[in-house]
C-alpha cells in the first residue's frame, strides 16, 4: 500500500513539489518555520518522491536554492532587528540556551557555519544570529551555502535510496524508517561532538603559548 503511494508521488510532476520544498526551506531560516518542524524529515519525504537521479538532482537544486533564499532572509531579519530578536517574545520562546548555542558557532571557523544545517533547530537561528551580530554577509553565505548543499544532498539522497527500496519492497517499509531515523540521530550526534569537541579545545590554555619563567 504504501509502495503505491510512493508511487504516486514519484508519478507527480516535480513543478508540484518544487514550490512546497521552497516555500518550506525558504521560511525555514528567515521566519524561523525549522524552529517548530525539522526541515531534515521534509528533505527525505521529498526524495522518496524522486523517480530517478535526474529527479532528485532537480529536488536538491531547488532545495539548495530554497536555503540560500532562507538564510538570506534570516541574515537580513538579524541586522535589522539585532538584540530585538533575540529579546523578543520569539526569542524567549525559542530558549536563552539555544541561542548561545547558535552564537558559539560564530567562535568556532567557517566549518561550524556549514555544518550547523545538520542541527535541528539551531541551523534556523544561524543566519539571524549572523546577522544580529554583524557578520558580514559576503562571509557568511559561502559557508551557509556549502552547508546547505551538504545537508540538502545527503537528505534527499537517503530519501531517494529509501524511496527506491520501498517502492520495491513494501514489507521493508518499518526497516527501512527505522534505518533512516538512525542516520538521522546519528549524524546530528556526530557534527554536535565535533563541534563540542572544538569548542572545548578553543577553550584549553596552551602551555606552549606561556612565556618560560
């Protein structure tokens, strides 16, 4: 059953799902959308859509783009608005911890910028956090939009894969969910152990530095 609607889905003209996929990925990070749904499980439904590669290159192309357009937003938003938005009824909401979280990527080089996306909840604060803290916005959107490539491919990818297998073998459908929620956890438990495992090593004095007495 649930192989025929796979099936169905992958049957639709992808200029149906492209304007659902922007328009969610887009509001992810400038209004903040990825704060109540996680724009990751959004991405797998998309590629059990794909019917082939071609279609889901076209899935994270416009995935792609959707982010870019989102962290935009979201940078724009945080220059505006600066400590408003933090402040702010939102921002008490979302939670005085999830946005130091957010900030302490900025400590950290490029890299965490990028890999922020594989973090539910604080890859949508990322860009208004940037800009809220004046992080010019040419040093910003590379590293957002290699972030939003990786994320963007390695989601639709493994929706496709799974999509594949169902549409195949509709038995393995709980196997094959309960595979993709694993790589789900633990991807986002990997990128926060090295993030975590950086910032601690930041924060290690070094005795080389010290000057001999």
């Amino acid at each position: 059953m649930f192989g025929d609607l796979l099936d169905t889905l992958a049957a639709q003209d992808l200029v149906l799902l492209w304007p659902l996929l922007l328009a969610f990925l887009t509001l992810d990070a400038s209004v903040g959308i990825g704060l109540i749904v996680p724009g990751d499980a959004l991405l797998i439904v998309a590629g059990t859509t794909a019917g082939g590669p071609p279609e889901a290159m076209a899935l994270i192309a416009a995935g792609v783009v959707a982010c870019v357009a989102g962290a935009s937003g979201g940078h724009r938003a945080g220059r505006a608005l600066g400590p408003r938005l933090r402040h702010g009824r939102l921002g008490r909401r979302v939670g005085e911890e999830r946005w130091e979280r957010a900030e302490e990527l900025f400590e950290r080089s490029g890299w965490a910028l990028a890999v922020a996306y594989y973090l539910p909840v604080v890859h949508a604060l990322t860009p208004a956090v940037a800009g809220a803290l004046g992080m010019p916005y040419r040093r910003f959107m590379p590293w957002a939009l290699i972030g939003a490539t990786a994320w963007v491919s390695t989601y639709v990818t493994l929706g496709a894969v799974a999509g594949g297998v169902v549409r195949e073998h509709a038995e393995l459908l709980l196997p094959v969910a309960a595979v993709a929620a694993v790589i789900i956890v633990a991807v986002t438990a990997a990128v926060r152990r090295v993030i975590s495992a950086g910032r601690a090593g930041s924060r290690e004095p070094s005795s080389a530095a010290r000057p001999p007495r």
